[in-house]
C-alpha cells in the first residue's frame, strides 16, 4: 500500500475515535466538576492572541 495512502488512512481512523470519544464525554461526562475538585480552574488563565 502507498505509504501516503496508508498515512491518511490511520488519520482518518484517529480522527473517528477522537470524535466518538468525544461525543461519548460529552453526552456522559461533566466537564466542570473535575476541574474544580482538582483546583484546575483557578490556576488557568485565559489565553489571549492579541
């Protein structure tokens, strides 16, 4: 198999289980309380790209 084909191939795979992944946390995962347990919030600030 052409390695490029071959390149686009695994990205593809990687590409749908980072999305069903992500639609599964999303649907079942709360996002805020983690961060908040473990501190995280308070010590990340925003990014700016000005």
């Amino acid at each position: 198999m052409n390695e490029t084909v071959l390149a686009w191939l695994q990205f593809g795979v990687c590409t749908a289980v980072i999305g069903f992944a992500g639609a599964k946390l999303s649907r079942y995962g709360e996002v805020k309380i983690p961060a908040q347990r473990a501190g995280l919030s308070k010590n990340l600030k925003p990014i700016s790209f000005a």
